[in-house]
C-alpha cells in the first residue's frame, strides 16, 4: 500500500480520538511568533490541517483568511464543524495545486513527516511556488531521520518519515528560502524539529 493511502486510513481510523491525544495548547508560543510575522488580512494555508483546532482557528481568530488542506476526510469533517470561518479542502499534500504566490503563510504541523522524506524536497519547492514574497513557512518534523511504522493511539497502523535536522535545513535553503529560526524544542513533551522560513 502507498504510505500516504496508509496515512489517510490511519487518520480517518484515529479522527475520533484525536482530540484527546492532542495537547491543544502547547504550540501557542510559536504561533504567536507567527502572527508578529506575517502582515495584517493574511492568507494562510494549513497543511495537513487536521481537526482545526488549534491551528487554524487561532489563525481565522487573528482575523486571517484560512484554507486548510487535509488527506482524510473524517479529520476534515471535524475542521469543518470546529472552525466554519475557514475553508477546508481534501488534498494530499503532494498534489497542491493552488496558484503561484497565493498564501502569505503556510503552516505544516505535525503533517509533513507523514510523507515520504524523498517527497520532502518537492514539497518545500511547491510551498516556495504558492507563497508570496516575504511569505512564511511555518512547520516542524521529526528531530531525526529514518522511516517508521507503528501502531497509532492503539487504533490505527501510522508511518513518519524525517531526515535528519542538518538535511531538512539544507533542503529548505535549496528550495530558495532563508531561514528565520531554526531549533529541537520540547513541547507537549515531544521533541520536534521547528522551523520558520521566508521567501526572500
Ligand atoms: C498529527 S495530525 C496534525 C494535525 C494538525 N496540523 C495539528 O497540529 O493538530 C497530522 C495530520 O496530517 C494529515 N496528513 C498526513 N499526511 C498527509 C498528506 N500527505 N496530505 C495532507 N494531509 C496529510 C493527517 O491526515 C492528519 O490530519
């Protein structure tokens, strides 16, 4: 089976449960260092946005226009009752093909080390394409490499995939980005690899 069809079973499997599992608040720093980035009104879109909550209505409560983006269906099922402001849209995000510097920001939280890693590159590329200039990259991955798959929340089959900090880095400059801030944080008890990045 195609990792990213396991992912999409996996999530619509785990969606009932996952609000228990998530930790609602402990990004709350990091996206307020968001929001002192981008400009009033903006555009965001939230990749693999999940239930909702809590980045994409932080981002609509910040009076942002938000579209999400999510591979299952049922955990867009929630977006959409957890956060009707925003516009919600079955994607994965492999293919998205929303015009040529559309977003002011683009947000990919515990999402992108669902994919593949060899698909990592091509990803930061598109999210260059669809970003205006100055536009922010906002997301995290796992703080080292290698591919796994386990068993999620005792539900569901999962697969996570990371490079190493150092590659991730380098594949984001190579995309064309600068980096504005780069670290292993613990939050919720969990080490991530966090990054923000802009488009020069
Ligand atoms: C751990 S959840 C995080 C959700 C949300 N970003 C948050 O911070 O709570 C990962 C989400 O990424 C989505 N996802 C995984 N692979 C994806 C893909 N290839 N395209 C789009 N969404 C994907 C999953 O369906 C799931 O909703």
């Amino acid at each position: 089976m195609k990792k990213e069809d396991l992912v999409k079973k996996g999530y619509d499997k785990v969606a009932p449960y996952f609000k228990m599992f998530r930790n609602l608040f402990h990004n709350e720093q990091e996206l307020k260092y968001l929001v002192e980035l981008l400009p009033e009104n903006a555009q965001v879109l939230d990749v693999g946005c999940g239930m909702g909550i809590p980045v994409a209505r932080y981002l609509v409560q910040q009076g942002y226009s938000v579209t999400g983006v999510d591979i299952s269906e049922k955990m867009l099922e929630l977006a959409k009752q957890n956060v009707p402001e925003a516009d919600f849209h079955l994607y994965d995000m492999n293919d998205l093909d929303f015009p040529d510097t559309s977003f002011n920001g683009i947000t990919a939280i515990y999402s992108l080390f669902h994919v593949p890693k060899e698909k990592h590159f091509k990803i930061f590329q598109n999210f260059h394409r669809m970003l205006r200039t100055k536009g922010i990259l906002f997301f995290c991955v796992g703080p080292e490499g290698g591919d796994d798959v386990s068993v999620f929340l005792d539900k569901a089959e999962m697969f996570w995939s990371n490079y190493p900090p150092e590659k991730t880095l380098s594949l984001i400059k190579s995309a064309g980005f600068e980096i504005i801030f780069d670290e292993i944080l613990d939050r919720g008890d969990e080490l991530q690899y966090w990054v923000f990045a802009r488009k020069p």
